[in-house]
C-alpha cells in the first residue's frame, strides 16, 4: 500500500527568502496562498511580466517585483523557490540550480521536481492545519481544507490560548506536564454517545 512520506513542517515565512520564478497565473496562485497563510512572508518574483492581481498583491506584502527573465544570481540568499513558469525548460533549469545551491524547490504541477507541496491549508487564530495528498490531488486537498474550515470551531484559538496559560501552572517535569495536559485534553476528541 503507498503512503504518503513527506515530513511536515511549519515555515516562519518571515525568516526566509522566498523566490517565484514567473509572472502569470500559477505565480499569482503561488502568491495568494504564500501570503494568505503568511503575510509577513519575504517574497522576490522574477517575470518579464506580471498580472495586474499580482501587482495588487504585491504591494499589500513585503513583496519585491523583479521585471526580467529568470538568470540563477536571482537565487542568491534565496530559501526556498517556486518555479511557475510555462516554458518546462526554465522550470527545469530553476529545479537544476537549486539542487546545486541546496534551495528547496517546487516546480509547480511536476512532482519529480518538487521537494515540497504546497498543500491546503485551514487557519483558525493560532491553529493551523496543513493537508497533504502527496502531490496526488490537489482538488481532494481542497475540499479536505473546506472541510475542516467548517467542523474546526472558531472560538478554538480561545481554547489554544487557555491552554497555554494553564500549562503555564502545572508543577512538575516535561513528562509529568505532558501527562497532566494529555489527560484535561482528553476530552476534547472523545466521541459523544447517541
């Protein structure tokens, strides 16, 4: 049976240096979903061109706009790249640098050259959700983020918050605390009776 091995993790987009290569309409996907999960994310798109809804986007982000076909200085303390553009052979060359430099890189709707998917993702307050298909199906992504939108209650962060102070006040070692907070918590997944 095939499972799915990636290894998630939670990106501080702040911290690091995020590049686009490309100007159209998977880029300006790219983006909105980059700054919908992390508007503070530090973002460089090269393109010989860019949509007008990514120029909108662009200036509501800590987003620079580069106006010039893609050449590899553009990697230079780069994190990690998204390569959108609709000439293969340039997504390619993107993915070959990037393996040289060590920078993480998706090039979008090619697995094989992607080092990471960029999944759904459901946000509430402090409580962030990260759905992967691995790379199979990202219509099934979406529908699973909807999904969770609605079963996940808004007042959760509330919750998270409350938590957070108490666990502040428990007394004890790490795994007397885990112990503790496993068991008040306890409560929260038990399935009601009929």
């Amino acid at each position: 049976m095939e499972r799915n091995n990636l290894y998630p993790v939670f990106l501080k987009a702040k911290v690091l240096n995020v590049l686009i290569v490309g100007g159209g309409n998977v880029a300006e996907e790219k983006l909105t979903f980059l700054l919908k999960s992390s508007p503070d994310a530090c973002v460089t798109m090269v393109s010989p061109m860019f949509r007008e809804g990514t120029l909108t986007l662009a200036k509501k982000g800590n987003v620079d706009l580069i106006t010039d076909t893609y050449k590899k200085k553009y990697l230079k303390g780069k994190h990690i790249v998204v390569a959108t553009t609709d000439v293969p052979e340039v997504n390619v060359k993107v993915h070959k640098h990037c393996r040289k430099r060590s920078i993480l890189v998706n090039v979008a709707d090619n697995p094989p050259y992607c080092d990471f998917y960029m999944g759904g993702i459901v946000t509430k307050g402090n409580v962030k959700v990260a759905i992967s298909t691995n790379g199979k199906s990202p219509t099934t992504a979406k529908r699973l983020r909807q999904f969770f939108e609605e079963v996940i209650p808004e007042n959760i962060d509330d919750l998270v918050k409350n938590l957070n102070e108490y666990r502040k006040t428990i007394k004890g070692d790490f795994e007397e605390k885990v112990e503790t907070l496993n068991e008040f918590t306890k409560g929260l997944i038990q399935k009601k009776e009929s």
